[in-house]
C-alpha cells in the first residue's frame, strides 16, 4: 500500500452510562457528512469498548484526512486496515 492509498479512521470517544447510544446516534451524523460530501468511502460504525465507553468511527482516505478532521474534530485517529 503506497502513502496515497492509506485509509485513517477517524474516531469520537464517548464516556459513561449512555455512551453506546450516543456513539451510535454519532454514527447517523457521520453517514449523513458523508453523503453531503459525496466522500469515497462511505465505512462508519460505533462499537462498545465496555459499558462505560463507546466510540464511533468513519473511514477517509488520507488525502481527505485533514479537511475532515478540521470539519469534524474527531478525538483520534489511526490507520485503517480492512484485512
């Protein structure tokens, strides 16, 4: 995989008892960006850490990587492997 192929997952962290449910609603958000936005990939999901932290996700290829990072804030990143 050359530098210009990478994919990065952008990922929101989110904390305490509802914190699945709001991952997930994040989720609905993610998908709607990236319809608007007529993106490449349309990859997104949420999972459950534990019971008290949940994250959502969605996947860009890095050449969108800074304009939708500066757009959407997320908490972290890392690369995308879908192997």
């Amino acid at each position: 995989m050359t530098t210009l192929d990478r994919k990065i997952k952008l990922i929101w962290d989110f904390r305490g008892p509802v914190a699945l449910k709001t991952a997930e609603h994040h989720e609905k958000h993610l998908k709607e960006f990236i319809a608007i936005e007529e993106l490449a990939l349309n990859i997104t999901g949420f999972e459950e850490v534990n019971e008290m932290h949940s994250l959502a996700y969605m996947v860009v290829d890095e050449t969108n990587m800074i304009t939708v990072r500066d757009t959407l804030k997320p908490h972290r990143g890392e690369l995308y492997s879908d192997d």
